[in-house]
C-alpha cells in the first residue's frame, strides 16, 4: 500500500466516525507528504489545523495509521500548500464572507429553500450535535423516525440553517417527495388571505401535498387562534400520512404563550431538541471553518481571541468574522491582534451583568413560588427543586462561590450547596423536563 492509498483508507474510516463538517474543516486538506525512519509526516496547511490535529485526534490518526501500517512509530503533522485546482480561487478573487456570486444565489420558488443552507457548510459542536443527530436521523427514514422534529433556540443558533438543510437533503435524496419551507408568520398571512379571496380549500389542498413541510419561527403563531386550529387540522393531515413536519422556535414549545394545548401536544409527539450558544471549541471551529470558506487564513491566537471575545451566536461570530476580513482586504494584510482586539471591543455587546437578587426573583417567578420560602428551612419538593436550580445557575453561569451562595441563600453551609449543584448536574443527563426549565431560565436571565 503507498502512502495516498494509506492516507485515503485512514481518512474514509476517520470521515465515518465525524460529522461531515468535522471532516471538512478539520481533515479535507490533508495528505502524507513522506514515510521515513518510521515515522508519517501530514501535510496540513496551517499552524492551527496542525495543533488542532494534534491535541483533538492524534490517538485517533495514529491508531488508524498502525492499523494499516504496523511499522509506523509516529505521526507528526507538517505545514504544507494543498495542491491548487481549477475551483479554488483566491481570497481576492472570492466574494467576501465565501457567498456565492449574486446571480448565482436564489430561493428556488417551488419549495423556498435557499440553497446556501446545506450540511456542508453547518459546523457541529457540542452545543448543536444532539439537533444535527436528529436532523440526521430524519432525513434517513423522513415521516417515521422523529416526526415531527421541533428545534427551538435563541436567535442566531443556526435553527434556520438546520431545517433548511433537511430540505436540500430530502430533495437530493429523495427527488420524488415536495418540499416547502415558510415561516410561521407567511403561514399566516397565507391562511388569511386565502379567507378573504375565498380559496380556503385551495390553501388546505396546496399545504397538504407537501411530504416535507418545514415552519420557522412558530412563536410567532401566539394569540393567533383561527390559524392555530388551520395548523392543527394540518398537522394532522400530514402526520396521519407519514409526511415529515419539522418547525423551529425560539423556546421550547411548552413555553410559548397564548398557544394551545392540543399544539403543544402535537409538537411533543416527535423529538423536541434544543440549540444552547456554542461553548468554546465550537466557536472555534465555526470560525475556523468560515474563515475556510472565505479562503481567509487566521492565525491560532487570532482564531482563540475572536472565540474568547465573542461569546455570543453562530451569527455574532460571523457578523465579527466579516468585519475583519473587510478591514483585512482594505489593509491588504494580516490584521494583529491590537487591531483584532479594537474590533472585538466596538462590535460585542458587554456581557450583561446580573445580581444575584434578580437570579432568585427570576427563579421564584418561573416556579410560581414566593421568594421569602427559597431562605427558608424547608424540604418542600416545591422549594427545593428552585433553590437547588438557583445554586446551580449561580455556580455554573456567574462562577460564584459555593460559601457567598450558602450565605445568601439562608446562611446554608458550602457543602449544602455542593450537593445542589451535584444534584442537578446529574439530573440535567436524564431528565429532559429540568433540562427544558434550564434552558428557558437562562433565556430569561
């Protein structure tokens, strides 16, 4: 076996065991550039890629590697140029922000999707794995496993990107199923216009042909009555024919007002999933993997100062991304990071700072409960299961001590509060009901 079969062989068992953007950003512009003494160099093309490779998957590679190749005793990752196609353009040659040219870009009319939004070009984290597994297991058995599949987050998580994507990979997949993709709001409009021009039937018929609807933003559907009931008696139609339905909000759907029951129902039928903001490592990846897409290099310590700073959306990321590559592009050169760091101060909002006063009265106020009893000595499960939530966000989200918590919170001792967090740490892995509240108390917050 050479080396390119070798490396190829490697990298189909490692392009199993990721996801397809993982692979993408991470391994795509690799190959062996020699075998010697024992030992396999990588080519990579940068210095992040490099240490990246190194510190996340190196056991991986190797393992791969001496299984095909028991001689090797190393791998070691070397900076190296990828060969240049045809395809490949330069970063002045590519629009800005790695978008297609604008008449190349368009919303196909039949079914609405904008063709940008695929799997490709979605960076999967820990924050966003457990919906793209779900999105993943829809598109492989479409109206049966998970329907409908209900994706909630705040703004700019990549719902949007997520549920378009199940789109564009059911129409590739599946040429012979329609798919349309709206917004809760245009549902609406629709629904009402239909009323006036008296084409209901036409509207019910139109809706129900679908063998994949995707709603965006059913928040919006709040206090809408008479086009609640329409897309219940939708769903039903769908469901009922084994046609996949996927929505997205931007809260669970348990908590969002004025919407009935019977929805609330219907939603929890399927797999109800959430997006949370991206920790760490997957800021860096999405930055990593737009600036790719841009065919824009960053540095390693520039990639870790824009994934520190802003902690924010997949979209603040992007927004910040731009702006470098904008201010890169008029200096026509490498940005350091005193200008990285100037940049970051005037775009990211502060982080909003919170006292721990408005913690308990937004937790007494999401359990219905008065705020006297949480410093109260008692074991209600009614009290107990805010109080515990309380410590927990203290502790997790604001890094406060555990002896100034237990002050606080009725001169409990440190060990009282350890225990709390402890508690609801282990809850939060099997019980989806406290995982839902937790989400939405931070929403809150």
């Amino acid at each position: 076996m050479n080396i390119k079969e070798l490396w190829d062989s490697v990298l189909v068992e490692i392009e199993l065991s990721v996801s397809s953007a993982t692979f993408n950003t991470w391994f795509k512009d690799t190959h062996i550039q020699k075998h010697e003494d024992g030992i396999i160099y990588i080519s990579v093309p940068n210095q992040f890629v490099r240490d990246w490779l190194f510190n996340k998957y190196h056991k991986t590679i190797l393992k791969a590697v001496r299984d095909r190749a028991g001689e090797v005793r190393n791998v070691e990752y070397v900076i190296g140029k990828p060969a240049r196609t045809q395809k490949q353009k330069t970063f002045r040659e590519q629009p800005r922000g790695g978008e297609l040219p604008f008449e190349d870009v368009y919303i196909n009319k039949e079914d609405n999707l904008n063709p940008r939004y695929d799997f490709d070009s979605f960076v999967v984290g820990p924050f966003n794995e457990l919906a793209y597994a779900a999105a993943q297991a829809v598109i492989k058995k479409p109206g049966t496993t998970y329907n409908p599949l209900f994706i909630y987050g705040n703004t700019g998580h990549g719902k949007t990107h997520l549920i378009q994507a199940i789109g564009n990979k059911m129409k590739e997949l599946y040429s012979g199923k329609k798919c349309y993709y709206l917004t809760s709001e245009k549902f609406a409009v629709d629904f009402l216009n239909s009323i006036q021009v008296n084409r209901v039937n036409a509207f019910k018929e139109k809706y129900r042909d679908y063998d994949v609807l995707i709603m965006d933003d059913i928040q919006f559907l709040s206090n809408k009555d008479k086009t609640q009931e329409e897309l219940f008696h939708l769903f039903n139609a769908l469901y009922d024919a084994n046609k996949q339905i996927v929505f997205s909000s931007d809260k669970h759907p348990n908590y969002i007002q004025n919407l009935e029951e019977r929805l609330k129902s219907r939603f929890g039928a399927g797999m109800i999933v959430d997006i949370p903001p991206p920790d760490h490592d997957s800021r860096v990846a999405i930055i990593t993997a737009k600036a790719k897409h841009s065919n824009f290099s960053l540095s390693r310590e520039s990639v870790e100062h824009l994934a520190s700073a802003v902690e924010g959306n997949v979209r603040d990321l992007e927004g910040i991304l731009n702006t470098v590559i904008m201010q890169a592009e008029m200096k026509g050169r490498d940005l350091d990071i005193s200008e990285l760091q100037s940049i970051t101060k005037t775009s990211v909002k502060p982080r909003k700072q919170i006292a721990i006063k408005d913690v308990i009265k937004t937790i007494s106020e999401f359990y219905n409960i008065d705020e006297k009893v949480i410093f109260e000595k008692t074991r209600k499960k009614e009290v107990v299961r805010p109080r515990q939530m309380i410590m927990f966000i203290l502790r997790e989200d604001f890094k406060i001590s555990f002896p100034l918590i237990g002050q606080k919170l009725g001169g409990r001792d440190h060990t009282t509060v350890i225990h709390s967090c402890d508690r609801v740490r282990e809850e939060l892995k099997n019980n989806s009901e406290i995982y839902n509240e937790l989400s939405q108390i931070r929403a809150m917050l």
